[in-house]
C-alpha cells in the first residue's frame, strides 16, 4: 500500500504535467488558462510540503501548507470565473483563503485538532467545487448551441460535483465520527483514501478546462473556415453544406423552404470610383444590414464576389418575396454620407419543388435575379412559374 507522502508527490507530478499543458494553451490567450496554471503550481507546491511535512516546522507544516493549498484550490475557482466571462473580484477570494488559513492555525495552535482543520479544509474545498459546479451548471443553460460539444461541460460539472460530494462526505466523517486518524500522514485505510481523493481535484478539474479550452479552440477554427473572411457572412462551402441539410430536412418533413439570391447594383463601378476599400466597406455594412432583417433561424451567404444567397426554411413563395422586399429596402442606401456610395441590391426568389435538386433550386433564383437586372434593378423577382 502506498504511503502518504508517495501519494502527495504523484499528486505534485500531475500538477506540473497540467502547468506544461496549460503552458501550451496559454498562447490561445483564452481567459483562465494562467489562473488555472497558477493553481496547479501553488497545489504541487503543496503536495510537496504535505509529502514532507514531518520534516518541517509546524508553522510551515501546519499554517503555510494549509495556506498554499487553500490558495491553489481558489485560483482553480478564479480562473473558471474568468473563461466563463466572470472576472472574481480579488478581495473577496483572497480574504476567504486568508479566514481558511486562520481557521487551520486556530485548531493547531489553539485548540489542536486534526479532525478540526480536515473539516475546515474539507467544507472549504466542497464549496469552491459546488461554486465552479453552479457557474459551469448556468453557462450550460444560457449558452445552449453556442458550443461545439456538450461533453466537455458535462465532465467537468461532474467532476466539480463528485469532488464537492467527496470533501462534504469527509467533513461530515470527521465531524460526526470518530475517524481512525491524527495525523494527515498517519497510514490509515481512511486517511490513504482520502487523500488520494483530495489530491486528484486539482487534476481532473485542470483536465476538464483543458477540454473546455479545446472545445472554444476548435469552435473558433471552425467558425473561421465556415465563415467569409471580409463579411463574416457564411462561406460559400458552408452555405452549400448547410443547404443540403436543410434541403434534405424539407423533403422529410414536407415542409416548404425558400432560396433568395442577390447582389449589389452596378458594384464596379462603386470600386472603380471609390476604390476597392470603399467596396469591402459596402459588402460588410451589407451583410450587418441584412442580418438585422433575416431570422436567426435563416442562412446568409457569400457566394462569391458581390454576390449573396439566403435560405428561408420553413418559408413558402408568398413569405419569402414579403422577406425579400424587407431586405431590399433595408438594404438600399440612396447615399452613404461618408463615401457618397449609392447601394442597391436586385432580388431572385425561388421555392423549392417536388423532387428537384438544390442546384435547380438555386438556378431558377439565380434566373429571378437576372431578370430583376434586366428589369431596371434594385427590385424583387420571383421565379419563373
């Protein structure tokens, strides 16, 4: 069986291999990542002086080791605080590691009890882990699909759950029964189970953030490829992807679905005049203006050069020219005051049919549109019946 003090320092390795991995996340410059790897250091740092207790001052052994650890499991709830857009007040945390220290040196050298300082730690500990509980447990809630993956959130609400529940249980042990223990490195079955428990909450909670890191990582990735690099309007290949999807959906579920297509009126010329910069500026106060007409639930996208496409689900012909109307008019800009650029847009509508393809869909929307041009511009046409 293995000894305390071997059990520490397997503890104090963990955290510096969770320091060198925070350390490989920190140039992603998320919010939390040196909180987290501030509380990895200070809790091997620790586990050292826990391993090598007996040989220390009681002061140090006592007081500073307590105090370290305390200040390692708030740096944990710290940077928590600051990923999920929480910046703690640094008062407050400070001043409840300060109480726990002062808690832990009162039941040594006032009324020396190690049953006294397990509990005082142990409650401690449970409601830091209840706190990042509740804080991973609300952003669950009001963030759904803003993620990439529900998983990492899960793992680490369970984990901060099962670690709050493992500290009440050891406190509750102490506080209510005589447990077989004195000393913190005394070889009891408790003792040795409790401190491997206690000393993986750092690590596994370190491991959830690294998921949770990884998770903002890749959504960011992802989000970059899928969406247009001037307009932030959805890629081409995204919109084509994603409308397959709908598409599919539509057929299942008979459910209507509409295609408008458009773009900018005369836009060459706009860039011969005005410069290029000046036609970005246009595509981009374009693409604001249109999502403030469109529906959350509707897919605008780049297709190429000044030309735009929006896929209306659960939208038929009628609706869909009524929501093509709104974008032009709130689209046309008579004359920008700062650039002088006049801006319209025409408009090709289509609806999908019985059977047809996406690629049918979007050549009759695209023949709407053209006939818009043909017909005077900055104007709504519908397919051809």
């Amino acid at each position: 069986m293995p000894s305390g003090s071997t059990i520490f320092l397997i503890a104090a390795l963990l955290c510096a291999g969770m320091v060198l991995i925070l350390r490989y996340f920190m140039r992603s410059e998320l919010p939390g990542i040196r909180a987290w790897a501030l509380a990895n250091l200070l809790g091997g740092v620790s586990f050292v002086m826990y391993a090598f207790g007996d040989a220390l001052s009681p002061l140090f052994s006592y007081v500073v080791t307590n105090g370290v650890y305390a200040a390692a499991v708030m740096a944990m709830l710290a940077g928590f605080l600051r990923f999920f857009g929480r910046p703690p007040h640094d008062l407050p945390l400070a001043v409840a590691v300060l109480l726990s220290t002062v808690a832990v040196a009162y039941f040594y050298y006032i009324d020396a009890s190690f049953a006294g300082r397990t509990v005082v730690l142990s409650l401690y500990s449970a409601a830091v882990a209840g706190t990042i509980a509740w804080i991973i447990w609300a952003r669950d809630q009001s963030a759904s699909g803003q993620r990439r993956s529900t998983y990492p959130y899960r793992f680490t609400l369970v984990a901060a759950l099962v670690v709050a529940a493992g500290h009440l249980f050891r406190a509750g042990l102490y506080l209510f029964s005589q447990a077989d223990a004195s000393a913190l490195l005394q070889p009891s079955p408790w003792n040795l189970a409790f401190i491997s428990a206690g000393t993986a909450m750092l690590p596994a909670l370190t491991l959830g953030a690294v998921m949770l890191v990884h998770d903002v990582m890749l959504a960011a990735a992802e989000n970059a490829a899928n969406r247009d690099f001037l307009t932030n309007a959805w890629s081409r290949r995204a919109f084509f992807s994603t409308a397959e999807i709908e598409l599919a959906r539509a057929r299942r579920s008979h459910r209507s679905l509409s295609l408008m297509m458009f773009d900018i009126d005369y836009f060459k010329s706009i860039n011969d005049r005005f410069g290029h910069a000046a036609g970005d500026e246009v595509l981009v106060n374009l693409v604001m203006r249109a999502e403030q007409v469109i529906r959350n639930v509707d897919y605008l996208g780049r297709i190429g050069g000044e030309e735009f496409a929006v896929l209306l689900p659960d939208t038929g012909l009628d609706e869909a020219l009524e929501v093509a109307e709104r974008l032009r008019a709130g689209l046309q800009v008579d004359a920008d005051r700062n650039t002088e650029v006049g801006v319209s847009v025409s408009i090709g509508v289509s609806t999908l049919r019985d059977g047809e393809s996406l690629a049918e869909l979007m050549w009759r929307a695209d023949a709407a549109l053209y006939r818009a041009k043909l017909g005077g511009r900055n104007r709504v046409e519908r397919e051809a019946a």
